[in-house]
C-alpha cells in the first residue's frame, strides 16, 4: 500500500494497484470487472442503505510483479460535523484463504487417490473377490505413484507461490505431451460421454520443465471437460508462432461474464462452496511465474472457450 500522503485522492483500486484499475471505461470503480468486486458492492450497499457492510474481495494486484490478494472490506456509514461520510478499511485475509484452498485441494486430491487404493487394497486382500481383480497389482501401482504425483504437485504449488519453485527443464516433445495428456483424461470420469482430440500439427519441440507443463495443460483440459455438455468436444493443439510456442485448449461452452472476471483468482470457483478455486490460478501461477509465459482467454457463446499459453523463444 502506498504512504497516506500517496493515497489522498486514490479510488481503492488506484490504491491497491489493481490491475484493472486504469482499465476503460473510466478506470476503479467503472470496468465490467468492478462488478464483481466486493469492495465496490460492499461500498455501494453501505452508501445507498446507509448501514455498515462486511464483504470479501479477491484482487489481483500489479506489485512485485502479479499477486493475488483476499480482502475483508468493511465499509461503515459516518456522519461528521454534518458532513456524511464513508469509511473503507481492508484486512488482508489471505493467508487464511491461501491455507483454507489449499488444504481443500490437498484433501480432496490425495483422499480421493487414497480411497480408490484403500477400496481395491481391501478387495484384492479377500479371497472371495480377489480373483475378480487381477489386474489390482498393477492398479495399485499406478494409484500410489498418482498419490505421490498429488503430494508433490500440493508442495510445487506452495514453493511456486513463495517463488521459490526450482523447474527442471529439458527438450519435450510437444505433440507427445499432449498426447499423454489426453490418454490420462479419456480415462477419466469427467470425460465421460465426451470426446477429447489432439489437433494435427506440425512435431514441436521446446525446451520447458516437462512436469509441470503436463500438469498446467492437464489443468486446463480438466476445466473444459468439466464445462462441456454430454456429446460435446475438447480440442487442444500446439503450433509454432513467430513469437514462439503457442498451446490452445477450447470447448464449446462459454463462461458467463462474472465467471470470466475471476477466473484466475485463487479463491475462486465455479463449484460453489464445494469447489476448490486452484485449477486456473495454478495454470497461471505455473505457467507465468515458473515457465516464463502468458495465459490468456476468449470466451464467447459463438465460438465457445478457448485459453491460449504462449511461451517466448528463449
């Protein structure tokens, strides 16, 4: 936050540096994503009915590069010396949040994993239904190197936002990776009744840390079966641009503008109170901080979603 003195005259965007803060039509306060800002409709709410407004806000600030904050806005009505006035205050609530996704994402991640290994663990161990399963050694295999995968993705995610994520990097083959990527999602629930599809492409090769590319790309392709309607088709390719690497995941779906306001912050999901709010954050955390990249997106009911990450030439 900038000193008193710096902040006389500042909306609170201006303030925070929120990086839509200068954004058209007349910058805090005016932008399409103002509103779905908690401090703008905790500010509304108090001065049109006149009474104290507790709300929460996500924000995404230009500081030390791109962060993303969680704030407690509590906005009182105050009338001095016949003179009606606002005061905002801001506690910054997000390391509460920061721990409250995490843990959701970790819990539900590795119990899921852990409960598909405890179930089958325990019908491989009966001598009634062991013979029905005789693939579970292999299964089981694969599970726990998948619980191992989940643990160690939670403990990338705390290093990457501490910046402190050291990436290993190698020359991939692009078409492959996403090719593996796809064989992982084909089996997956969320793509049931669905149709998941490489686009042909030239063979791209590119100097990036395998892993967490898989994951960032995996991430994506996760949200858009998620989003897409029985019957409907994901498509992800890869092209070489003159600018260097360009990776693309589209769905027919299109996300409502509210969702499209958010959909990079950290708390936020589209699932409600159940959802877990890191899938995107990650896929940008990732890919701009760790892999030197861009995340961006299109989303319109014509042409459906698609997110772009663009990767320079070294």
């Amino acid at each position: 936050m900038p000193a008193l003195t710096q902040a006389l005259g500042q909306r609170p965007g201006e303030a925070l540096a929120c990086i839509r803060a200068h954004e058209p039509p007349d910058g805090c306060g005016t932008t399409p994503w103002c509103a779905t800002c908690g401090v703008a409709q905790a500010l509304r709410t108090a001065t049109t009915e006149r009474r104290a407004v507790i709300g929460e806000c996500r924000v995404t600030v230009a500081r030390d590069g791109r962060n993303s904050l969680d704030l407690e806005a509590t906005v009182t009505p105050l009338e001095l010396a016949g003179e009606l006035l606002t005061v905002l205050s801001l506690r910054d609530i997000s390391g509460e949040k920061r721990r409250d996704v995490l843990e959701r994402a970790f819990f539900h991640d590795v119990l899921n994993t852990a409960g598909g290994i405890h179930g089958l663990a325990r019908m491989s161990a009966d001598p009634e239904t062991a013979p029905d399963f005789p693939e579970a050694p292999v299964t089981l295999a694969r599970l726990a190197g998948q619980l191992v995968e989940e643990i160690e993705w939670q403990r990338a995610l705390r290093a990457a936002e501490r910046g402190e994520y050291q990436s290993s990097r190698t020359l991939a083959d692009v078409g492959t990776l996403l090719e593996d990527v796809a064989q992982l999602y084909r089996a997956h629930d969320v793509a049931r009744r669905r149709t998941l599809v490489v686009a042909p492409g030239e063979p791209v090769a590119w100097v990036t840390d395998p892993v967490i590319l898989r994951r960032v790309i995996g991430n994506l392709v996760k949200n858009a079966l998620e989003a897409t309607p029985k019957g409907g088709t994901v498509t992800l390719g890869a092209a070489r641009t003159e600018e260097g690497l360009e990776l693309r995941v589209h769905n027919p779906g299109a996300m409502p503008p509210a969702v499209q306001a958010q959909v990079f912050q950290r708390s936020f999901s589209t699932k409600g109170k159940v959802g877990r709010g890191i899938g995107t954050y990650s896929v940008q955390l990732f890919a701009e901080r760790v892999l030197g990249g861009q995340v961006t997106f299109t989303s319109t009911d014509r042409d459906g979603t698609t997110f772009l990450v663009r990767f320079p030439e070294a």
